[in-house]
C-alpha cells in the first residue's frame, strides 16, 4: 500500500531538520525515538545542552501558528518522552524543547528554527 502523503511529506520534512540542525553544529543522537506509544522527532546535543526537536512540516499558507502547532496535551506527551530518555539513558543535561517548522511551497521550502518553544511545566 502506497505512504499516505502526509506521512511522506513529514519524513521529508524530519530528513530536512535534522541536516539543518547538523549543519548548524548540533550533533544527532536519535531520530523518531520511541517509548510506548510517545515518539520524539530529534534528539541532539547544541554543546551540552539536550534539544528535544519536535518537526512540523506544513505548506507555506498553512493559516496554523507556531504555538498552534504544539499544543500543551502534545506538549506533556514530548515531555513524558524526554523523561523516559533521560532515566533510560541515565543522563542528567540540560533539556532544551525546539520546533522546527518546514513551510513547503511546491518543490521549495523554507526551514523556520524556534528554540525554547516551550518549557517543561511543573
């Protein structure tokens, strides 16, 4: 059965981040990283600061703003996940929660880099 093109357009779209944020000096560590039915885009390192990346990809005209696009129950799932990594992996960094929104025209596109999205809610 043929990829639902969304399903497709977002895994170009991770693709796109993730060389965007290598070239910006990130180092990957993880791509779609999953703990039960929680996933997290990227997980890189800025220096030694831990970036949870979560990607958006959507057309250029999408009416949809930023801090629309991560609402606070998807917020609480990339947290839980974070969680999950950092005692699995027993690390103790930095976290930092970044979006990066690929805003598709056509075959063109154009990479939006939010760092500090959000923050962990107590």
């Amino acid at each position: 059965m043929a990829e639902a093109r969304h399903i497709k357009r977002g895994k170009e779209g991770e693709k796109l981040a993730a060389e965007f944020l290598e070239n910006a000096g990130f180092r990957i560590i993880e791509k779609n990283w999953r703990f039960q039915h929680l996933e997290i885009d990227i997980i890189a390192f800025d220096g030694e600061e831990l970036v949870i990346v979560e990607v958006k990809t959507r057309k250029k005209d999408d009416p949809l703003l930023p801090g629309d696009l991560i609402p606070p129950k998807k917020q609480r799932f990339i947290i839980n996940a974070t969680d999950a990594y950092i005692r699995q992996k027993e690390i103790e960094p930095e976290v930092r929660f970044d979006v990066i929104i690929i805003h598709t025209e056509g075959n063109r596109f154009t990479i939006e880099h939010i760092r500090k999205a959000f923050y962990p809610v107590l």
